[in-house]
C-alpha cells in the first residue's frame, strides 16, 4: 500500500538516484538502494509497517524472520499476532548445535503453519532458500510476507513455481507513483524507471 511506500521514503529506508544509479554486489546498476534496517531507528514508524505486515498474515501457527534484515521485523510481527517467533539462516552453522533455524528445537515444528517474514524481495533467490530450509524442517509454509519488492519478473516466477503465496506491504510500482507525486521523480524519469525493473540485469550498461 501507497502509505508504507510513504513511509519507506520518510525515514530514507529507499533512496532513488535514477542520474546516478547504485551498483548491487552482483554488478547490476540499479535507479534505487532499499535498506529497511533504517525503521530500527524510527519507533513509531516500524509499528506502522509492523502493524501493516500483521494485517497481511494469514492463519499461522509460528512465525519466521529471515536472517538477517527481516529478524526484527518477524519479531515484531509475532509481537503483534502473539505468536512463538524465529529466524532462519542462510545458512546451518558450522558449530555448536549446527542450527539454522533459531528459536524451535529439531522436530518442534513440524506440521506447523508457517509465515516466513522477509525485508526484501529482489529475485527471490535467497528468500526461497530460507522457504526450503523451513519446509525441511517439517512445516509448512503458508506464506511469505515481505515489506518491499521490487517486482522482477524472475522473482514472480520463482515464487509462482515453489508454490509460495508471497504478499508484500509495499512495492517498486506503488514508490514510484508515490515519489512522482511527491515531486521526487518527473514523468519523464518513468519509462527509464519502468525499464530497469523489467530488465534489471542490463540496465543502465549504455552508461558505462
């Protein structure tokens, strides 16, 4: 919703810079950074995402954040459901119990209904791993709920074909819309926008 997207762009938690793009760690030049850790410093601001990411959850028996962004945000999900919360891991460790989901000891979850808290959804690579590691774990996963995506069509794909209903609070389509209107963006900046979230892996190559 249009109102997350507002306050996304309050606390500066997404920056666009369509003159100026960032470059991600897999070399791709992109018009807008999201870094939804910045709602850590914003109490009253993170209770309305919070809040809103709740509202989007489904019937659940458990709730799982993802390492590392989404670990508060599925906390205070859970706060607001009273729900038992966790986080997966990228990754097991390599020591100690060799865990990779926190908070549930080996077979406390099976059978149980999980909604898996994201931060971000860029192509769904990573946030599909930690949909693995939890369905391997004995439960099932009903939903994943993020507060941002930026609507690739690989991700939507992707989560089409694990079979994951993933509902987001915001998305690349409502801050762009949001932004244009607060006079962030011109009309003329769109199409240029438009073509980077279809095409994320080339654009902007005419630049270098």
């Amino acid at each position: 919703m249009k109102k997350i997207a507002e306050l996304l762009l309050s606390m500066r938690a997404v920056k666009l810079s369509p003159n100026e793009p960032f470059t991600w760690a897999s070399g791709w030049k992109s018009p807008i950074y999201c870094n939804n850790r910045r709602a850590l410093a914003f109490p009253t601001e993170r209770k309305q995402v919070a809040f809103h990411l709740a509202q989007l959850v489904g019937d659940a028996d458990v709730i799982i954040g993802v390492a590392t962004g989404a670990i508060f945000w599925g906390t205070l999900v859970a706060e607001e459901l009273n729900l038992p919360c966790g986080y997966v891991r990228s990754e097991k460790k390599d020591h100690g119990l060799k865990t990779q989901i926190e908070g549930f000891e080996p077979n406390e979850l099976v059978g149980k209904k999980v909604v898996i808290i994201e931060d971000l959804i860029s192509t769904g690579a990573s946030s599909l791993k930690a949909v693995q590691a939890v369905r391997e774990a004995g439960a099932v996963v009903v939903q994943m709920v993020a507060v941002f995506t930026y609507e690739f069509p690989q991700a939507v794909e992707a989560f089409a074909k694990a079979g994951v209903d993933l509902r987001t609070a915001t998305n690349y389509t409502e801050l762009l819309e949001v932004s244009q209107e607060d006079g962030l963006l011109t009309e003329e900046d769109l199409p240029w926008l438009a073509e980077w979230r279809n095409s994320p892996e080339t654009w902007g190559q005419h630049q270098n």
